[in-house]
C-alpha cells in the first residue's frame, strides 16, 4: 500500500535546544573531559556541534585553541551557530603595538573586555583562540581592574574633577559622544564611552551626588537602560603583563580541533 502524501505532520519539537538535549542524553557517558582536550580524528564538520556539546556539558570555561586565524574564523562563524554565547579573541596587528594611537578602537575594546570578563567568574563562552595567541602577552585583569574608575549611583563626586581626570588619561572631549575615547559634558550630564565597554554611560548629576547611570546608543544617544555601576578604563593597557594560557584555570576545558598529530600541547594536561 503506498504512504500517503503528503506524510502526516509529525508534532515534535526540533529546535537546537532539543537537539543538544537528546544529543547530551545520548552521548552522557562520552561526554567526559578529553585527555590533552584534543578530538582525535573528529570529522570537521562535527567539531562545531561536539565542541558546543563539550562546552555546555561541564562547568568550567571552555577555551577552543586553533592552529591558525583562519581555522578560528571558519570554526568560530560555525560554532555561533550551536552557541550563541561563542567569544573570538580578536588579533592584535603587529603594527598596533608599537603605535602610542591605536587605529581600531573596536579590536582594542573587545580584547579589553574579554580580557576583564576572563578575570572574574561571570565569563561565558566558548572562547575560540588561536595558537599565537596561547602565549601572547596581554594585561592582566587585575592591573586592568587597578587602572579602572568605579562610579556608582548614589555617590558624590566633583563632576568638573571627574572630566579633567578623563583628559588626563586620554579620553577626548566632544560635542556628542560616539566612540570609544570620548566623553562630552553638557550641565550636569556626563557622557563617556569607555575603551573597553560595549556601550557608553550617562551620569546624571543632581548637584555632586550621580542620581542615575544609564547606558545609551551612540548612534541614536537614547538610553537601554539603568545600571547600578560602571567601570571607566583610565588606560588602555595594564601595566603587568602575562601570557593569555595564564587565564586558564584548572577547571577550564581546553579543546584543540584535529591535533591528534600534535606533538607539543599548549595547555598542559588539562
């Protein structure tokens, strides 16, 4: 007897959710820390999907470290799809380094950011690298944290002391802040963008005292939303360095697609 067409509809959930949950389910007992964190002969189109699985399926961080920028674009741009919470560690050019002004404030600021999130315990991945980048130099979060300004609603503060401290460290005053390294002032309004931040800060000032803080669009300057705090970076780089493997944490899972032929292992065991 020939099936009926067309096939009755089967009313099953099929979202990635459902996916990874089934999948999880079925590989429970395979789901165990990798010895080296290498995959061993894993097909490439697998890796985003296994990796994904790997990193939800422990409670540290997940570090994913590539052979080279182009297999982190390609896996990064595939493993979003299972992830949404995927980070890159962005490069920085070789001729950046030397520069007292950087040419891309963006790449500068999102390194800033990754390398303060890695700091402290609320940071989600995973974080796709890649070998270069293992023992490259970068500030530490705690020098980063020391070279931050902490303002917070509720506190007194000399607003004109606040924006001399800013020039001071770099930033540059404007009409209307748009980009990271500018601030403007406009009464009792404080506008700033700090380097590392996704999004610039309003202060509201009720004579000293900050009566509000809310972050803004800088290309509309209408508020998101109200925070509690913020961090102001007053420099760019901390002045203590340490290799990034050295933000790795035992807990962390260290995964190195295709490097079953590796001799050299840039994590350790882990």
């Amino acid at each position: 007897m020939p099936a009926p067409w067309p096939p009755p509809i089967v009313k099953k959930s099929c979202t990635t959710e459902d996916i990874f949950q089934r999948s999880a389910a079925a590989l429970k007992g395979v789901l165990k820390k990798p010895e080296l964190g290498r995959f061993g002969s894993v097909a490439d189109e697998a890796i985003p999907f296994l990796t994904a699985l790997l990193a939800r399926s422990q409670k540290g961080r997940t570090w994913v470290i590539c052979e080279g920028i182009r297999q982190q674009d390609e896996l990064a741009a595939e493993l979003v799809q299972w992830t949404e919470t995927t980070r890159v560690f962005p490069d920085l050019p070789a001729w950046e380094e030397e520069a007292e002004i950087l040419a891309d404030p963006e790449t500068v600021s999102e390194r800033l950011e990754l390398l303060s999130s890695l700091g402290g315990k609320d940071f989600s991945g995973p974080l796709v690298i890649h070998h270069g980048q293992w023992t490259e130099d970068v500030p530490t979060p705690k020098s980063l944290a020391k070279n931050a300004m902490t303002l917070k609603t509720g506190e007194t503060h000399d607003l004109d002391a606040l924006a001399a401290n800013l020039t001071a460290s770099g930033y540059e005053p404007c009409p209307q802040t748009a980009v990271r390294g500018q601030y403007s002032l406009r009464g009792g309004i404080l506008d700033v963008f700090s380097w590392q931040a996704p999004r610039p800060v309003r202060v509201e000032f009720d004579d000293r005292q900050i009566e509000s803080l809310r972050e803004f669009d800088p290309d509309t300057q209408i508020s998101t939303g109200e925070i509690p705090n913020t961090q102001i970076l007053l420099q760019k780089t901390g002045t203590a360095t340490c290799p990034l493997s050295s933000l790795a944490t035992p807990q962390d899972l260290l995964l190195i697609p295709n490097a079953e032929n590796r001799v050299d292992d840039p994590g350790g065991s882990s």
